[in-house]
C-alpha cells in the first residue's frame, strides 16, 4: 500500500471551472508536505509547501489545505485555465528522513482541462 | 539563472547495452538526487549526494545501477546491461540545503527505451 495515495487519478474539467484534488497519506510523523505539478515532458515544480503545524497554504489560483489529524491533505484550483492540465503530485517529507530529506511522492492526478 | 538540466532527453537503446544519463544541477546547490519515474508510478530515489559525504545509495535497484558527482556539480547516471524494465524517465533534482523544508527542483528528465 502507499504511504501517498491520492484520487482521482484522472479528472476532466471545462475551462473556468474549479476542482479539488485529494491526498491521503499514513507517512508519520513527516516534516510537511508539498503539492508540485508536472507538466507532461517536464520536470515536478513546487507549488504550495505546508509544515504540520499549517493549514492552508494558496499560491495564485491554487490552494492547499492540510488535515493532519485526519492525514488528508487537498489541492484546490480556482477557475481552471487550459495551461493548468498537467500532473498534480503530492509528495509528504517524512520527519525520520535524515540527511537524505527522502521524499514520498504520490502517484499524481492527471488534470485535462478541457476549452 | 538557469535550472537543472538534463541530457540526453531521450535515450533508446538495445537491451543489454550500458547507457549514461547526464545531470547539471542548480549552481551552488550541495544536494543532488536522482529518482525514476514509471508509467503510472510515484517518483522512486534511486541516489543522493550531499557535499563531500558519502552518497545514499540506497534506492538503487541493482548493482548494474550506479552514479557519480563530481566536482560536487555534475552527475552522471550509469545503467550497465540494460533491461527492459529500466525503460523509465529519469529525473534529476538538486536543492539548496538540507533543510527538509528546501525545494528540490526538478530537471526535465530524460525518457529511456530499452528495446
């Protein structure tokens, strides 16, 4: 099972519309946990980075939200643009990562907005 | 300044053939990661550098997987005897600092076929 898991996995919207994206993770204790996105041929950038102790976390039309008493953690986009399709990824620094900062990604939502 | 980049971008070799993968990250980052990237996976580390210390090498699949730093800027990615299942992207990140809290920017990756 993984430590990430996130859904849908794929998801449809008309341009202008909004949509959450949700993240459920069992990594504890962790360090905090950021959402990047990853265009298709393209390296994941960072979007929103949120420590435990946050809970929300907004960069333009993006939003994060943190639960971590529940584990969940969700990524809102406000009136979609056609240059938001992409891969949305969720990826938790678990606390115990040591030197290495090993990262925990999820396995992505692909977004497809759609004029 | 420039970000991370990565050559080549596309690799298509024949199975049981070495390949290298190339990496330049952010200069003046320390930290360096390598992680692949499967068809409907999470990213996957595979190796870390940090400074002058030893690498973390244990994301590496197999001992047919290796990697360098040298001078404590480029890197380079070696796969001996390839397989099939390596076919994967490959990307680099490099980072700042070893903050949990610093963002690992991503290079473009490089896509390797193993025929």
């Amino acid at each position: 099972k993984n430590q990430v898991e996130q859904s849908p996995q794929s998801l449809i919207i008309l341009e202008g519309k909004n949509c959450t994206l949700q993240c459920n993770y069992t990594v504890s204790p962790f360090s905090n946990l950021r959402w990047y996105k990853q265009d298709t041929g393209r390296g994941p950038v960072s979007l929103t980075i949120m420590t435990f102790s946050e809970n929300t976390k907004s960069n333009g039309r993006y939003t994060a939200t943190l639960d971590a008493d529940t584990k969940q953690s969700s990524l809102h986009i406000t009136a979609s643009q056609l240059s938001d399709s992409a891969s949305y990824i969720c990826v938790v620094s678990p606390a115990y990562g040591g030197a290495t900062n090993k990262l925990i990604f999820g396995t992505g939502t692909l977004l497809a907005v759609q004029p | 300044g420039a970000g991370v980049s990565q050559s080549p971008s596309n690799k298509v070799t024949e199975k049981g053939k070495d390949v290298e993968l190339r990496c330049d990250p952010i200069s003046g980052h320390t930290a360096l990661y390598w992680y692949r990237q499967s068809l409907g996976q999470g990213l996957e580390f595979l190796i870390y550098f940090q400074g002058n210390s030893a690498p973390d090498k244990s994301g590496l699949p197999s001992d047919r997987f290796s990697a360098e730093r040298t001078g404590g800027s480029v890197s380079t990615l070696t796969i001996q005897r390839t397989q099939q299942e390596d076919s994967a992207v490959y990307l680099c990140a490099s980072r700042i600092g070893t903050a949990s809290t610093d963002t690992q920017y991503f290079g473009p990756g490089t896509r390797l076929t193993v025929l």
